[in-house]
C-alpha cells in the first residue's frame, strides 16, 4: 500500500507560486523528472513523498517556510481538477463544497485520509455528531466546515501541505463567490509556527493553531451565497461523468484493497478494530468478514498487510523517526514496531531505511 498520489495539477501550483517569489524551479523540476509533457498529462501523477520532497527543495530556495501560503494565493478551481469545475458550475457555495470533498480522490489520494464537508445541523445529521462539531471544532449550528485530515507528526517536509490546501481553499471560496467574506475562522492542527504573523496577513478572518484538526468553517449564510459561474446543465454533465471515473477507481480495487484504504487513516496511533473499519465501509462487521474471506484472506491478515505495507513506505519515503511510524501504525512501542518491521522484511529499519538511501 502506497502512502499516495495526486495529479500533476498541484506541481503546477508549486511552479506558480515559484513564479509568483520570482524564483526559477527549472533545477527543482529536472531534479525529480518532472517535464512539460508529463505536466500536460490529465493522467500523470507524482508521489506523496516526491511532492513533500519537492515544496521543501522550494522553501530552501527561497527561504519562505511559509512557501504552502504562497501557494494557496495561486491556487484556482481548476487547479482541482474535476472536483475544481464542479463546484464553479454549483448553484451554492455548500454544493460547490461537497463537489470539491466527495471528488477529490479523483485527483489526489492519500492513505492517511480523505477531505470531507459537513454542516453542523441537527437535521443535516446525527444529532451525537452535531453537538460533537460544536464541542470540539468550536461550529456553530447551520455552519459548514470544510475538513482536511490529519498528517501529524508536522515537520518541515509536511507544514506546507495543509498550508497549501487550507489558504488554496479559501481563494478556491473567493473564486467561486466573488465575495472575501464567507469564511468565519481557519483552523491549524499544528502549533503556531514561527512564521504566524503571514497568516493574519493572508487570511481575513480568525486563525486558531493547536486544534483538534486542519479545517474552514463557512457562515451559514455563505453556504446559500450562489457561485458566479453556475451551470446547471453543465454541472449535471460534469457529475455525471465525474460518478463514472469515481466508480472505476472502486471497481479496479479489490474488496481487501477498499478494507485496507478504510484501515489507513484509522491507525492513527491506535489499531482499528473491525467494528470501526466496517463503519467507515458503511457495511455490517459480519458482512465485513465474510467478504475478506470469499477472497482468501480475512481481517487481522488484511490488517497486518496494511501495515506492513504502509511501514516499508514510511521507512523508505519519509524522514519520520521509527518512533513517530511506531505510533502512527498504532505499535505499543517503537521496539515492538522494529521487531515487526524485520520479520516483514528480514532487515532492521535503520539498516533497510540506510540501504534505500534515505537519512533518518
């Protein structure tokens, strides 16, 4: 199992927020094999760990750790791909949110989760999740919230991420409205960094760091504000074809392939248990079971794969310390994480992490 892939889109940001600094990328590009065919390529996709390689190779050269901001302010719909012209062909800003969460795994996905949208309503959902946004997200009733997952531990390789994607939603929602004034507050899962002071310059509202996740929170009002460019006619057509791709990319998985992708974002320090596995697949636990063993396998062996697979790529990929994967992969210790890590492999981490040329 692989960490992720996005589209080629978000290396153009990169190269325009290069642009917009005044500072030439050509090395960066030619460094990772990136040209202009494959960066015209509806198909083309780069690696999660090339592309946090690539944003830190960006903030060294130009010495501005806030780098992900900068990209934010040169992200466009269309830098979305077709979750992008979705929401500028809505009729509201709410639509114009669910397109851009529900059709983001066609240009990007990650193991560690998905974007998500939601409105904190008791009509909209369940009333136990409604009074759980407001407790722990601060939304208040009829509010939206616009959700990127956690990718903790924050370092230098990753800060720029979710700088990218909060600040590139927020122009993505000035777009699509015209209007500067629909977002209440952004939040940061990560601690104030040094660089703060560019966040109250970029963002006009209120910025909170150190909370319980990485999201927007719309006015209510805002989410009936109508998008400049709606379309119903376009948009029907660009849905439909959006649920076919959608539908391909889960038909080409197997159902031990769909349970691994339900697995990644839970083991989030913890082992997920079948129960919550088979939530997030909307499906019975029994149900769960039985399909993992019409194909040969069952959950605690897609489980330990899972893992397996996600530590190889996380020694090889990421400069993570073994403690920090011990705990993402819901290991009790890094040692017991270590011991794993070498029965998979038959090497250490340390020794296999050397070998593949990647400095802890």
């Amino acid at each position: 199992m692989k960490l992720g892939d996005i589209s080629v889109s978000y290396i153009e940001i990169v190269i325009k927020a290069m642009e917009q600094l005044d500072i030439d990328i050509d090395d960066i590009l030619t460094k990772y094999a990136i040209n202009q065919v494959a960066l015209s390529s509806p198909d083309a996709r780069v690696t999660i760990p090339k592309f946090m390689r690539i944003g830190h190779e960006c903030i060294v050269k130009s010495a501005a750790p806030w780098f992900g901001l900068v990209m934010g302010e040169v992200t466009t719909p269309t830098n979305l791909g077709i979750a992008g012209l979705l929401a500028l062909a809505s009729q509201n800003l709410k639509q114009a949110c669910e397109q851009i969460s529900t059709y983001e795994l066609l240009n990007k996905y990650n193991s560690r989760g998905q974007s998500r949208f939601c409105v904190s309503s008791p009509f909209a959902m369940e009333p136990a999740k409604g009074r759980q946004l407001c407790r722990d997200y601060g939304i208040e009733e009829g509010q939206g919230a616009l959700m990127f997952y956690s990718i903790s531990p924050y370092n230098e390789y990753n800060h720029f991420v979710v700088d990218s994607v909060l600040s590139g939603w927020y122009r993505v929602i000035e777009a699509l409205t015209g209007r500067e004034d629909a977002v209440a507050k952004v939040c940061f899962e990560f601690p104030a960094p040094d660089y703060a002071d560019k966040y109250d310059d970029f963002f006009g509202c209120e910025v909170l760091f150190g909370q319980p996740d990485n999201f927007l929170v719309m006015k209510a009002e805002a989410l009936d504000w109508p998008c400049l460019n709606r379309s119903g006619p376009t948009f029907e057509l660009l849905r439909r074809g959006a649920d076919e791709d959608l539908e391909k990319v889960r038909l080409g998985l197997s159902f031990s392939e769909k349970v691994s992708r339900a697995i990644g974002p839970l083991l989030d320090g913890t082992t997920p248990t079948l129960e919550q596995v088979s939530e997030q697949l909307n499906m019975a636990p029994w149900t769960v079971r039985r399909k993992l063993v019409e194909e040969g396998g069952s959950f605690q062996k897609t489980l330990n794969e899972t893992r397996r697979d996600l530590s190889i790529s996380y020694v090889r990929d990421t400069a993570l310390t073994l403690g920090e994967i011990a705990y993402l992969l819901g290991f009790g210790s890094p040692t017991a994480f270590q011991r794993a890590f070498k029965r998979w492999t038959g090497e250490a981490p340390g020794r296999f992490r050397l070998k593949q040329g990647v400095n802890e």
